[in-house]
C-alpha cells in the first residue's frame, strides 16, 4: 500500500511561490522529501511529478509514508492507494519519464553508457539520405513505443496506445563539498494512452509502486492509471 498526495500551493502566497520554483530541480527534489516524515535512515521511497496545467503547478506525490505538509505555503489531499487489479483490465495512464537505452562500451569493461531514446533513434538514421529520415515527431513516437513496450515486457503490462510530446532537456546543480555542480541533466518526455494488465501484482510493485525509468529522485517515473 502506498498513499497518493496532491498538493498544491496556496494561491495567496505568490511571492514566496515564485521564489520556490525558481530555485530548480534540486531544490524541488528537497522540498518534496520535506513533505514527509523525518527519517534519517530511510532512503528515498517516493515519486513526484510536478504538474504546470493549471494557474499554479501542483505535485503528485506517491509515497510509503504519509505526508505531512505543516507550511502555510501548501495543502495536501491524501488518499491510500492499493490497487486491486485483474489480468486484461484496461487502464489510461500518464507518464513523465527519463527514458534511456545502455550500451556497453568500446573498451571491453562492464561500464555501461546511458543515452536518450530519442537521441539513441536518431543516431540510427546517421548516414541515411534526408528523404529516408523520419520526422522528430514519428522519431519520438517510435522510441517511445519500443521503450515503453519493452518496460512492459518486463513489469507485467501490454501497450495497447500512445501519444508522445513535451520531449525536453533539464538541467540543474546541487553542492558537492561545499561547490555547485553545474554538470548535471537529463531528458524527459510524457507519455500518455492506453495499458492493459498482463501481470497484476508484478505490474503494481514494480510500475505503479517502483516507477518506470531513471531520474525518479527529480520528477520523473511516476506512472499515473485510470480505469478505461
């Protein structure tokens, strides 16, 4: 059982909102952990997305403690999510993902080399006439799709529809020993459409509960369902 948290900005307080949001992705990351339960020797055991649809973003918070939001600056709706789901049900989902295919290197070592999907795609049409390259709208559709059908092969869900967009690069700092480390980023995209369950318990703990992709500590990796 997890518990699943909106929580939003109190409209009221725009000057310090804008000072928050302005401060980055680490920072974000921070303030996210600080909505929970102070525990030292619990490692990260939540996903957040933060969403900007609305006048004001907001976060969704999927977490193994309950979140306790003290600050006037927030308010935080909760609710216990344990998901009791069926082999072939139909679910429309979101997801914001940092999506990467690995490589072993040239050197022969075990260290592996990480790239974007979309990058990985188009480095497959290098050398290929102009007229031969797909646009970067279906280059994006298509890395989309064999990933996120691979990631279902793997934690027990069947791809069925996709929709791709927001494809966008993010770049942030945090201090190592006292310095910023300015070298920091990674890609994301959304990913929305239609799932269904091959394998539910498999599907819940290591989808729904663990995530999908990389960057979960920074806002990705969140896999949000509906029944269809």
């Amino acid at each position: 059982m997890r518990y699943l948290s909106k929580v939003s900005f109190d409209p009221r307080q725009w000057q310090d909102i804008i000072k928050i949001l302005n401060k980055g992705l680490y920072h974000e990351h921070q303030l996210i952990w600080g909505f929970l339960p102070d525990d030292q020797s619990t490692e990260r055991d939540f996903l957040y997305r933060r969403e900007d649809r609305q006048a004001l973003p907001f976060f969704y918070l999927l977490s193994q403690r309950e979140p306790s939001v003290s600050s006037d600056l927030f308010t935080c709706q909760t609710l216990p999510f344990d998901p009791r789901l069926q082999i072939g049900d139909r679910l429309v989902f979101s997801l914001r993902a940092n999506a990467v295919k690995s490589y072993k290197t040239a050197d022969g070592s075990k260290r592996r080399i990480r790239c974007d999907i979309v990058k990985a795609k188009l480095l497959q049409y290098e050398g290929h006439s102009p007229s031969a390259v797909p646009s970067l709208a279906q280059i994006r559709y298509d890395a989309g799709w064999e990933w996120l059908s691979s990631q279902g092969d793997k934690k027990g869900f069947k791809l069925l529809a996709l929709d791709v967009s927001n494809h966008e690069l993010h770049r942030f700092s945090k201090a190592r020993d006292g310095k910023s480390d300015p070298k920091q980023f990674f890609a994301s995209m959304d990913f929305q459409g239609v799932l269904q369950v091959v394998k539910p318990d498999l599907f819940v703990q290591e989808a729904l509960f663990a995530g999908l992709g990389r960057s979960k500590a920074f806002g990705c990796g969140l896999l949000l369902v509906k029944r269809a």
